[in-house]
C-alpha cells in the first residue's frame, strides 16, 4: 500500500544518507568546544540536529548579551569623549557592529586559522621542495567522495558559530532595515551554513569559507562604522585617520584572502561537487542533491561577487586618492 511504500522509500533514503554521510549521534549536548563535536575524528559520528540547535540558541543569546554590554560600556565611558557619540542612535549601531559583527567574525575566523592544516589538505601537495602556483590547481578526484561526504568535526564547530552569527545578523539587518542586498547575502549564507552542517556537505571546505575568508569581514566590519548609510554619520570625518588605516589593511586583507585564496578553494570546490553530483546522481536522496546544488550555485554566486567588491574596493579607492590629492 501507499503507506509501505513511503516508509520503504524513506528508509532507503535514510540509508543511502547514512552510507554516504555517515551516522548522525542520538545524544543531545552542548557544541561550544572541539571536544564536544569529536565523536570519533574525521569520518565520525556526526552532532544531533537538536544538538547544535541548542548551541546555535546558546551562542545568539550571548551575542545578544554582548550587546547590551558592549552598548553600557559605549554609553558609560565613551560617550562625552567626542560630539560624535551624543546621538543614543549612534551608540546602538556602534554597539551593534562591535558586540555582533566583529566578534562573530572574530571568533569563526580565530576558528578557522586554528584548523588551517586541516583545510590546506586540500591541496594536492606531496613534495614541499616542489611547491608552485600550478601545484596549488593540480586536482585529486580519488579524494573527492572524502572531502565531500566525511564529517569533518573542526567543519562543523565553525559552521554551527558562523550559523549563530548569521542568525543574530540576519535579524539585525531586517530590525535596522539594511537593505534586500544584504538580506539575499545572509539567506545563502544560511542556507549555505545548514547545508554544510546537514546533511554536512563538503564540511573541510566550511573551514575556508566560513572560517578563515571571514578574516578580511572583521576588517569590513570594523570599517562599516565609518558609512554613514550604515554605520555613524560623521564618524569619517571626526577620525579620517582611523578610517583610512583600517580601509587599507581591508584592502589587504581583501585582496590576499577573497581574490588570490578563494579562486583556489573554490576551484577544487567546484572540481569534488561536481564529481560527485554526476558520479551519485542516480542514488543520492532529493534534499543531499538539492543541498550540493544550492552549495554549488551559492559559492558561484559568492565567488561573482568577489569580482564585483574587487571593482568597488578600486572605485573607493581611486576617490579617497583625490580627495587627498
């Protein structure tokens, strides 16, 4: 009957899922340290959902709690140092980015220069006397089904902290009306993150992308105080110094990470998925197929838009010049 036939095609799912991204643990605890999402290494048993849910609901509320004292801090003893800081507005939007943005950045990318070993392993790179550009693009498709499927614990513990931020961001852009840009951004990178975490696609590349890339955003971030669309009108002017210092080293910092590094991971991204798209097509469950795809489509659009910031970053760059000049 109808009934039969949906738990057997259920269940072949479940088992084909489990073949391919291993067994998802029973037992419900806190994600807050490596230790707590190593349960068996590389290839393990991968967190229960309901586990890195309560963690994902314990991070926010300390993002959210770090606002508010961060905000106290600012009106307590920043406030009267400087005209700028009268407005009550201003202080909330500064607290905003220095509680929220930039430790939620900070920490994912603290994460990601930890477990940088795990995501140069990537690279098929034997012999370390013959190191070259090419040797950085040369693709090793015996370990794709590896790095796309096996859970990566280190993965996982940036991804659960990158979904926590974008949560708490993604709600602060729609309560301070951000624009549609950014709310698109933080959809994908929700839906990126989740994917990464369940079924837990391609979770050694989540160390890059959602870990160390995010070490140019701190830098973002830090400079998003200085629009005055976005952050505190006038704050530019009353401390160009500061402005241009933190502008540079995002240029820097830009340039290194989003356009020399992520061709490179991105490339080999690109190269696994689609391996294992054509190659387990016929046998991968309908949401571990919509998952890849969505991963696959998003880092495109993500890696277009490197491009596009990469434009912007010279256009800024070029008028600050002659306004010196």
């Amino acid at each position: 009957n109808i009934i039969q036939y949906a738990l057997g095609l259920f269940l072949h799912h479940l088992s084909s899922l489990i073949a391919m991204f291993g067994p998802t643990s029973t037992q419900t605890k806190l994600l807050l340290r490596l230790k707590s999402c190593e349960t068996g290494g590389v290839g393990g048993v991968r967190p229960s959902q309901l586990s890195t849910c309560i963690t994902l609901a314990i991070i926010i509320l300390c993002l959210m709690i770090n606002e508010r004292v961060v905000l106290f801090f600012i009106d307590t003893f920043v406030k009267g140092l400087h005209p700028i800081f009268d407005n009550a507005n201003d202080r909330r939007i500064l607290a905003r980015h220095f509680g929220v943005d930039i430790v939620g950045c900070s920490i994912v990318a603290y994460l990601g220069y930890g477990y940088r070993h795990l995501a140069s392993s990537i690279f098929n790179v034997t012999d370390a006397g013959k190191v070259s550009v090419a040797s950085y693009f040369k693709l090793e498709p015996k370990g794709s089904a590896k790095r796309v499927y096996s859970y990566v614990p280190e993965g996982h513990h940036i991804l659960i902290y990158f979904m926590a931020y974008q949560l708490k961001n993604t709600y602060d852009s729609w309560i301070w009306n951000d624009g549609t840009l950014f709310m698109i951004h933080h959809a994908f990178a929700l839906g990126a993150g989740w994917a990464g975490l369940y079924p837990g696609v391609a979770q050694i590349y989540g160390i890059f992308f959602m870990g160390i890339s995010e070490m140019s955003t701190v830098s973002l971030c830090i400079l998003g105080n200085f629009d005055p669309d976005i952050g505190v009108a006038g704050l530019a002017e009353a401390f160009p110094t500061v402005k241009l210092i933190v502008g540079l080293n995002f240029v820097v910092m830009f340039i290194i990470i989003r356009i020399v590094s992520w061709p490179t991971f991105a490339y080999h991204f690109f190269n696994d998925m689609k391996i294992i798209l054509e190659r387990d097509a016929a046998i991968l469950p309908p949401s571990s197929k919509m998952a890849m795809n969505f991963l696959f489509r998003s880092c495109q659009v993500l890696s277009f838009m490197q491009i596009l910031f990469l434009g912007q970053i010279f256009f800024v760059a070029y008028e600050e010049i002659m306004k010196i000049l």
